[in-house]
C-alpha cells in the first residue's frame, strides 16, 4: 500500500485549489468545484452552501467507485441553507478518475486515510474544529473507522446503507434475489443466479455480481420504486442530473466498473460487529425497510448494541438502499432534526 498522510503521522497532506466559482472561505454563497491533492492522489470535490460559515456535512459516496454528488445535490440542496455541504469524488472514481488507479489494487486503507486528510483539509478551510461525516452504503466502511480512530474531528456521523459484516451482507443479498427471481418465475434470472452465489462475500466473478446486482435493483432491494435495472439507474441520473458533463461519464463508468471488481474481496472483509462496538461520536442512522442491498437487518442489529454518546434511528417505509433519494424530504427532515440536537453552532 502507499504511504498515507495526516497530522498525527509526520507526513503531509495538501489541498490544491484549481478554478473555483464564486464562494471563497469565509462568509456567504458557494457553488464551486476544487482540486485537492490527498496523500499524493489530485481529487475532485465540490461545496454547496449558503454561507460558508455553517457547519460542514462531507457526502461520503458509495460503490466504491459510485458517485453521487448528482442526486445528493439535486435531493438535498434544502440542507445548503443551513449547512456547507462537500461532494468528494473518491480516488480513481468519477471526476477523480485517472488510469492511474489500475497501477496497483487500491487499498481499503487509502481511502480512509484519504478521507481522514480531506476531514482536516476542511476544517481547516472552513475555520471549523470538526464537521459531519455522511457515508452511505461502500462510504459507510470508509466513515465507521474514520469515524472510530478520529473522533477529535467529527461532529457526527449519519448513516445510510449501512455495511455491517460483509459475508452475511452478500448472503442475504443473494438469497433474496433467488427468492424473488423464483416467486416471479424470472427464469433468465434464475439461471445467472443459481451456481453463481458468493462464498464469504465475493462472486465467482465480476459478470455474476453484476447480474445479482442487476436483479436487486429490478426486485426493489436497491431501489424500493425505480427498478428499471441496473445500468440504466446509474447512467440516467447521470445525464439528467447537475453535477457531472457528458464528459465526465466515460471516467466515471470506467471507475466504477474498476473498482467495484478488484476492491469488493476487501469490502467484503469488514465486521463492524467486532471490530466497531463503540463510536465516540453521535449517530444516526436511516435505513430503508426494503434494503437488501445492505440488509437492513444486520444494519438494526448491529446498531441496537452499538456505544455512543448518542444516538437515534429512522426508518424509511418506502424505500430500500437509498432514503436520500426515495423520501428525500423526509431524509432531510432527519438529519436536520439530528443536527439540530447534536452539533454546536
């Protein structure tokens, strides 16, 4: 693995602004993208804010390799009254995405060392001593150990999609697409399906990950409303949403694609169950009651136990993987009525 960099290790971490927007630290309106240099790696982030001076919610995306900061921003934008809000492009993904990244297996641990400078990078830029961490789903096994060995600089942690143990994740996923696919007589399905389960969380390949994501999404695991299939509910978002150019879809495609096949073995190694018990920052957790992408069971269980100063859970009836974008406003409702209680103004 590379080096990695942050305050406490002796190495250094830069942030490099490339053309920015209006918006400039301080007071008042921002709407700009930035170039950042995290631990060697140049980055992509964007802030959304009314006033600067607000406290900061970073949107830790998905996949890995899944950006979001198309519908986080096109959802969400309500909380950029009240709140600085920072789209992070991660390593090798969307607009962050060079051919670099196919150098050597990205490592689990960059990323959160990655996450950990762009944490001190903005309360830096922003005069803040700590600011809110939001990881959904892939962004969840970067935010928990961020979360847990950094907690002098987060305020709180939101959680959405929540990875708990990644071999049971990936056997309850399977087994409901089965199911489905059998109850629906989906026989195409089943066959992709059958003989090609994952064994401690990793599929016999990359085409049959594919295809049991695929049916998640047209079974309503992933998206309890929009189950138009996998492809086309990543790429459409993409095209119709603010956030990305046409430009930018080639690199994003072709990071997702990357990294969702050479980093899953690592994604699957997390359990939270034993090895984060206790955080030392409030939580909230959102969870869609339809979830079978990060099965909202092991999700509820494992915060049920989990020691914070803090904490509450909120159940989203009608959707599965992804509240912020199936009830948005109610997700927003959530986090700034969570924020209202536990982060200092």
């Amino acid at each position: 693995m590379g080096s990695t960099g942050s305050a406490s290790d002796g190495n250094s971490m830069s942030g490099t602004a490339g053309a920015a927007g209006e918006g400039a630290p301080g007071t008042g309106r921002a709407d700009y993208e930035e170039w950042v240099t995290l631990n060697g790696d140049r980055q992509n982030i964007a802030v959304l804010s009314e006033d600067v001076s607000n406290p900061v919610i970073l949107f830790v995306h998905g996949g890995p390799g899944i950006c979001d900061r198309h519908w986080v921003r096109h959802y969400q934008s309500g909380l950029a009254k009240d709140y600085t809000l920072v789209f992070w492009d991660q390593r090798g993904s969307g607009k962050s995405y060079t051919k670099a990244v196919k150098q050597s297996v990205p490592q689990v641990e960059q990323y959160i060392q990655d996450a950990k400078a762009l944490v001190e990078y903005l309360c830096e830029k922003f005069g803040q001593d700590k600011i809110v961490v939001a990881g959904h789903s892939w962004g969840t096994v970067i935010g928990v150990p961020l979360v847990q060995r950094y907690p002098q600089h987060i305020a709180a942690y939101i959680s959405q999609g929540q990875v708990v143990n990644g071999p049971e994740n990936e056997r309850i996923s399977y087994e409901f697409c089965l199911r489905e696919a059998k109850a629906a007589g989906d026989e195409k399905a089943i066959a992709a399906l059958e003989g090609n389960g994952p064994v401690e969380g990793v599929y016999p390949s990359a085409k049959a990950m594919r295809a049991q994501r695929d049916c998640l999404v047209r079974y309503g695991g992933s998206d309890y409303h929009d189950r138009s299939g996998l492809v086309p509910s990543l790429l459409i978002p993409l095209v119709k949403m603010e956030g990305y150019k046409l430009t930018d879809i080639p690199k994003y495609v072709a990071g997702a694609l990357y990294l969702s096949d050479v980093m899953w073995p690592q994604v699957v190694e997390c359990d939270y169950d034993a090895s984060a018990r206790a955080l030392g920052v409030p939580v909230l957790m959102t969870v869609g009651r339809h979830d079978y992408n990060t099965p909202f069971e092991l999700a509820e269980a494992w915060f049920s136990s989990l020691e914070v100063p803090y904490k509450e859970i909120v159940w989203f009836d009608d959707s599965a993987h992804s509240p912020i974008k199936e009830e948005p406003e109610k997700w927003g409702r959530a986090v700034e009525a969570f924020l209202e209680k536990v982060v200092q103004r």
